[in-house]
C-alpha cells in the first residue's frame, strides 16, 4: 500500500497509483468554504478545533487533521498565514476564525468592506452574500506605461496581504514540520496571477479593452507582473522547494461558454509574459510540479498550456462547454495531469441526492484515473448549501471505486 506522498506523486508522474489521490482541501482552490465546513463538522459530530478561514475573500476553511484522515485525503496545503488568529462569524452566524489583522469596516446593509487608499470600498461582502468580490479596478490610478513604471512597487505587492504576516521562515518551518512527520504531498501556493492581475488592477471590462484598443499598455502591465512574480518566486523556491511536491499558480482563462479572449489575441498578447514566469519557475522547480488554476471552458488553451510547461489542470470544469471528461483524458491525459472534475459542483454536488453523487463520481473517475494522472477533488471550493451527507458520499465513493 502506498503512502499519500507515493500515491500522489505516481499519479503525478503518469503512472497508475494503488488508488486515486484525494483532495480534501489540499489548495486553495480545493477547499470548502467556512459555512459548509461547519455544516460537514456538525454532521460528523466533530465539536473540537476552530474553522479558520485561510482565504478571507472566499471564506474558506483550513481543514483539520480529522476531517482530511476521516476522507483520506492525501495533500496537505501551504499557504500564506497570520501569525495570530481571533474570533469572527460567517455571513449564516456560524462561527470562525479569521487572521487578527483581518478588519473590514462594517456597512450599512449589514455587509463589511475593504477600503481603499481613497476611503472607498475596494471588496464587498454584501448581507447575506457567501464571499467577497471587488468593486471596481484595484488601483485604479494606474493608466498608462507610465504609471505601469511609476507604480512597480506596488504591483509588486499586489498579492501580497497584510493580514497574512508571517514570514517566508515560519512557512518553511510549517513545510518542514508536514514533510518530516507525516507522508502527505504538500501543496504550496504562489499566486502567480498575471491576466486575471491585470484585470484586477484595472477592471476586468476595462483591462479587456486594453488589449483590444492599447495592447502595448497591456503587455507592459503584463511584463511588469511577471517580472515581480519572478523576483518572488526566486526566494519563494529557494527557501520552499525542498519540501513541496506541488506549486499552485492560478489565472483564469474560461469562461462557462468558451475563452474569455480569442485564443489568437491570447497567445499574441498574454502568452508571452505568461510563458516567460512559466519558464523561470520550472528552471527552478526540479521534481515539484506546476499546477494550474483555471476555471470555464479552458479546451482552448491546453496544448499552449502543455508547451509552457503546465503540468497539472485544474480545477477541470466539467460542466463548462468542451470540458467533456472523457475527451480531454483521450486528447491530452498523456501529457498533462487532471487534478478536480471528480464532481460536479454546479448541480450535482449542491443538488443531487447522494445516489445522483455516487454516479458522477464513479463516471469521472472512470474517465479520468485510467493509467494514473488524475487527483480526484471536486471542481473548484465546495460552497454554502451543499449537503453534508453528498460530501461524505463523494469522497467515501472516491476512496471506494478509486
């Protein structure tokens, strides 16, 4: 029987494992967002530990040694941290907590807000709204090449968050301390956004028109994210890289119907910068492997994808127009590694009856774990309203039929 790490990197390597791997909240895109989590800990009548919510925007939830063991999972997430914790409540009153620098301002509406350098709400939680989105661009003072000059030291810190504090020494120790006391794959996340980070800081409708109208202002805002993100990367690696069999990178790229851009405007414009921090980071890597986020309809993109040297998809949209599971394992399975699709959480998981759950995943599983290269995990976080009893259902399944 094969350990966790064993089991995942076999499967990473192409190769057929005892059973699937399974994810149970090992990235940050993986995960299960705060209220479900304490829907699932009710359910299986756990009452000890905290939900901690390690992404504040999508509140979602750390998992906890006995909620991964009791499903099997096999990957462990290190990602960024506070170094102190305090008590807070999700949007439903169930409770959580959340980094001590984590302070939004409280809105008339019942909602909570992070303001920006002008004062102005820069993300929103609405009243009873699950997550956060942002408002408009996040640094909306950037406008031309200039500014993309100017403002370098900003964009440089543009996934950098000031409540998630501790240093790059104390995720290492974390790392260490997985990698030396248990036989788990580890899982770090970097970011690496570079063409949904150009939306974000001017707009997703306005950064659209950039490429169409300026495209030289787009791939200098585009360059200058790459550059920052490989001056991170660097020391990220160096002090990381001996402990962790995964790095998370993620940019969306679909939508639910088809490519957010023409795939041609794609690889003229943000494929190069793209490819450039793709490049550096395998340099770099060794044996780690480079994993991809990227939601919608992404077919498009894969053969790119696998030349830039992406070795895992995710988070395998399957209800997304061309994300047929069983056509892209035929097409591409040789050549890139399948982690999520195991679920659809569109319909299936929020909706279904457990039996309905069963099926989807023996029907993915049996698309997808053939000849190794498939991590089984849900498709993208498993939010609010999803029942219990179809979580458990999905991960015993896949342990079972695996």
């Amino acid at each position: 029987m094969m350990t966790s790490r064993e089991r995942v990197v076999a499967t990473l390597n192409h190769k057929e494992p005892d059973r699937v791997p399974i994810d149970v909240g090992g990235t940050e895109v993986t995960s299960i967002h705060g209220v479900a989590y304490n829907a699932l800990k009710r359910h299986m009548g756990l009452h000890d530990g905290a939900t901690r919510l390690h992404h504040v925007y999508m509140q979602t939830a750390t998992v906890e040694e006995p909620v991964r063991a009791r499903f099997h999972g096999d990957i462990v997430r290190i990602g960024f941290e506070p170094k102190a914790w305090k008590t807070s409540t999700l949007f439903d009153g169930s409770p959580c907590e959340v980094p001590e620098g984590w302070n939004p301002v409280r809105l008339d509406d019942g909602g909570e807000a992070v303001l920006g350098q002008d004062g102005q709400p820069l993300i929103v939680r609405h009243a009873q709204s699950p997550w956060f989105s942002p408002t408009g661009p996040v640094f909306p003072f950037i406008r031309t090449i200039e500014d993309v000059a100017r403002y370098r030291h900003v964009i440089r810190f543009l996934d950098r968050s000031a409540w998630l504090d501790e240093t790059l020494d104390d995720r290492v120790a974390r790392a260490r301390t997985v990698r030396e006391t248990t036989d788990y794959a580890l899982a770090g996340a970097f970011g690496g956004h570079i063409f949904a980070a150009a939306q974000l800081i001017r707009g997703m409708a306005d950064f659209l028109c950039d490429l169409a109208a300026d495209d030289a202002f787009a791939v200098a805002l585009m360059d200058a994210l790459a550059d920052a993100h490989i001056e991170e990367f660097d020391a990220y690696i160096e002090a990381l890289g001996p402990y962790l069999d995964v790095v998370c990178i993620a940019d969306d790229l679909g939508t639910q119907h088809g490519p957010q851009i023409d795939p041609d405007m794609w690889r003229r414009l943000v494929k190069p910068p793209t490819q450039r921090l793709y490049s550096h980071m395998k340099s770099k890597m060794g044996n780690a492997k480079l994993f991809l986020h990227s939601c919608g309809s992404v077919r498009a993109f894969i053969p790119d994808l696998i030349e830039m040297g992406v070795d895992i998809l995710n988070p395998v949209q399957v209800s997304a127009t061309g994300m047929d599971t069983q056509r892209l394992k035929a097409d591409f399975g040789r050549d890139i590694v399948f982690w999520g699709g195991g679920c659809d959480t569109q319909t299936v998981l929020p909706q279904g009856t457990p039996e309905e759950v069963r099926q989807e995943v023996q029907r993915r599983i049996g698309d997808l774990a053939p000849g190794g290269g498939f991590v089984f995990a849900a498709v993208h976080n498993i939010q609010p309203g999803v029942p219990p009893e179809n979580m458990e259902t999905m991960w015993d399944e896949a342990c079972a039929c695996g």
